[in-house]
C-alpha cells in the first residue's frame, strides 16, 4: 500500500448521507451536500446522489466544473468573483451572492448566455463573514429583481464559520421573518430559506428549527458525522468515513528536550517542551504539507502526536503495548481542518474503498 494516504470509505458516505437526507426532509429540509472538504471529488459526489442528495454545493467553481456530469443541480458556495462570472453562470445553477456589482455581472452573463441564474442572498445575522447586514436586506432587494436573467430564489445564512456564532432559534427566526417581509412588500415566492450548515443540525435535532427554515448546506456531518455547533457526534452517523495512514521511517529513544540554544522553528515559533525524561519516539513520513498534526488523532490510543515539520511527522510511542517496526503504518482519525489538508496535498493518495 502506498503512503501516505487517505482511505474513503463510499459506503459509510452514502450512509451518512442518507441519514441526514431523510431526517432533514422529514423537517421540510432539502439538503444542499458540500464538497469542498473532499476537493468535489466525483466519486464522492456519486456517493451522495446515491444517498438522496440532489443539489451538490462546492465553494470554487473548479469544483463543480470537475462535477458537471454528476445528476445533481450546482450550487456555488463562495461569493462570485466578478472576474468568473462567465464559469459561474455556465456551472452552477444557484450562487450565494451579497453585492450588486457582482450580481449585476451574473445578469449580464444570464443574458449573454440565454440562461436565468438563481441566486440566494445571503445575509449576515452577526458571523461577520459574508451576507449583507440583515437590518439592510429588505431595501436591498428591489435593486435585484428588476437585473435581467437573475431571479432571487432565497435567502441564506451561515454562521458558526468565522465570529463562531451558533445558530439559535432566535437568530435564525430573524431570516424567517426577513423571507416572510420580503414576500410580502415584494409579492415574489422566494421558495428557499437557507439556514446554515452542519452547525444547525442540532435545532433540527432538537426538534427547535424554525418553521420556514427549508434548505442546509451539509458538508461535515456528512463526512464525520458531526455537528459542529457543540462538536457532538450525531447518533447513527459514522466518524471513521476517513482513515489516514502513514508510514514509520525511524524510531529511537531520545530526551524530550531539545538539546542547545532554542530559536525558531522552521515556522518562524519558538517551540516550547516539557522535560519528561527518555522517550522513544518515531517519525512518519508525512508533515504539515499533508495533515494538519493538531487535529490527527491516532487510531491506538497509546500514541501521542507531538509535533510536525513539513515533511515529518513526530510520534511518541513510549507507551504503547503494541511494538512498532519500521516500515509499520500508523492509522488516524481527523478532524475537518486535518482532512481538508490531506485531501489538498498532491502528496496524500486517495484510495476508495
Ligand atoms: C463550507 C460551507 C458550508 C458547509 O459547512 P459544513 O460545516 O462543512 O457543513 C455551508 N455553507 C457555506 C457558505 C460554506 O462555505
């Protein structure tokens, strides 16, 4: 087997994705599935239209170019650049979008392209990521509809991804209420009320969603099956869809302390240690380039991750029962941040299982 990898497993994301399509459709919840975590894989992608998905949301339009033949609408997560405007309508079918100018753009590309874009406008309910700041959406909206080859099919929100604002019923009425004012001064349908992403799954488990809340944009608890308001696992969702393996190319026994003057590291830090004596330690041949070692998690419990450089990654091993070799493979578990990583690296082999 080769090393490092990345070991997917499609039937644990069919799975998930089943489980978190039904539960939310008995919610009146359609579920847009994310894949920017997984690069829009195809194969992935294939995996979650067999698990009920019908609408693939990605945030680089490079993505969903990738994913043009699978039988899913395209939704584009990120805000547009002005400058993709033409891929963007060409793509994707629906856009998150927050500003005029670029919307104004996607029109006259509709135009160009004989084809009317759905958007959603999103809205800012105090993340302070993107949308437009949710007291000014309502005066916003009259300068959309009137954009030729645009029609406005929701509004949105996302939160809990940059200020870590947790969605609550009260923030979330407040887009509720927003659909519901602009329906009516505006007599339009606007069918989509976008509420969030993984970090919303506990109202919707906790029997709290706001009515009117109709659509989540899924990606994590699709593949670790977490929601990630609170970081809890979600009852019959598997967490072990991913596995990462690497490779041991040295172990000795060496102090815990560096030995010398301590500067910086190769990252520019200064390092700090612990003194804890002998312990024996290994090297795996993977480093920062491949996984982010904070959010690695050994599958045996008795290893510790200590550190990574961009290419090594240092393990202590001193007290485990089971006795490694070189040229053993080490399997972990990861969080999101450490599975962005490796399926970003060139280096970090993909292999379906
Ligand atoms: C990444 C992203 C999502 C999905 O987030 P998860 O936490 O993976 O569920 C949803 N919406 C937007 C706008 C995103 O950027």
């Amino acid at each position: 087997m080769v090393n490092p990898r990345l070991e997917i497993n499609l039937e644990k994301i069919k799975h998930n994705t089943y489980k978190i399509v039904t539960d939310c459709r008995k919610a009146g919840i359609d579920v847009a599935a994310v894949t920017k975590v997984v690069c829009g894989s195809p194969v992935i992608a294939r995996a979650m239209v067999e698990g009920g998905i019908t609408c693939i949301a990605d945030s680089r339009i490079e993505n969903l170019i990738k994913l043009k033949s699978i039988r899913a609408s395209k939704m584009l997560l990120r805000l547009p650049m002005i400058s993709e405007a033409e891929e963007v309508v060409e793509y994707s079918d629906i856009s998150l979008n927050s500003e005029y100018d670029t919307i104004s753009a996607l029109s006259r590309e509709a135009a160009g392209q004989g084809k009317v874009h759905s958007i959603i406008l999103m809205v800012d309910l105090g993340d302070l990521r993107e949308g437009i700041w949710y007291e000014k959406v309502l005066d916003f909206v009259p300068r959309i509809l009137s954009l030729n080859g645009i029609e406005l099919a929701g509004i949105g929100t996302n939160l809990t991804c940059y200020g870590g604002v947790i969605p609550t019923v009260e923030n979330l009425s407040v887009l509720t209420s927003l659909a519901d004012a602009i329906r009516e001064r505006y007599r339009i349908i606007l069918p989509i009320v976008s509420g969030g992403n993984s970090s919303s799954l506990h109202l919707l488990y906790s029997g709290k969603m706001p009515p009117g809340i109709n659509n989540l944009r899924i990606g994590e608890a699709i593949f670790l099956g977490r929601e990630t308001a609170f970081g809890k696992q979600v009852d019959g969702l598997y967490d072990d869809a991913f596995a990462f393996y690497g490779e041991i190319v040295e172990i000795g026994q060496k102090p815990s302390m560096p030995l010398g003057i301590i500067g910086h590291d190769a990252f520019g830090s200064s390092p700090e240690f612990t003194d804890k004596g002998l312990m024996t330690r290994a090297i795996i041949a993977a480093g920062r380039q491949d996984i982010d070692y904070c959010a690695l998690y050994p599958e045996d419990n008795d290893i510790k991750v200590i550190g990574a450089s961009s290419d090594h990654l240092i393990v202590d091993i001193t007290g485990c029962k089971k006795k490694y070799k070189i040229g053993d493979e080490v399997k972990f578990k990861m969080s999101y941040g450490c599975l962005l990583q490796a399926e970003t690296s060139e280096y970090v082999k993909k292999v379906y299982i």
